[in-house]
C-alpha cells in the first residue's frame, strides 16, 4: 500500500503543472458538484 501509493505521488511528481491544474480543477470540480448535490438533499428534506 504504502509503496504503491509512493509511486503514484512520484508520477503526480514528474507530471507537468498543466497536467497538476487539470487534476486540480477536476477534484475542485468534483467537490463543487458534491456540496451542491448534498446541500439540495438537505434542503430537499427540510422542505417536507
């Protein structure tokens, strides 16, 4: 686990900043659309 995930960081490492800013903005994205996915839940459930 611990070297795999080693591994995994020195790619992330050795990849360029263009490929770092889209992972970036692919996470950021990602947890955008989960906020917003949990919040209307939420909102969901204090309507009823």
């Amino acid at each position: 686990m611990g070297i795999t995930f080693g591994i995994m960081f020195l790619d992330i490492n050795r990849l360029s900043w263009k490929y770092k800013l889209g992972i970036g903005i692919l996470i950021l994205i990602v947890i955008i659309l989960g906020i917003i996915w949990i919040r209307n839940i939420y909102l969901n459930k204090c309507k009823k």
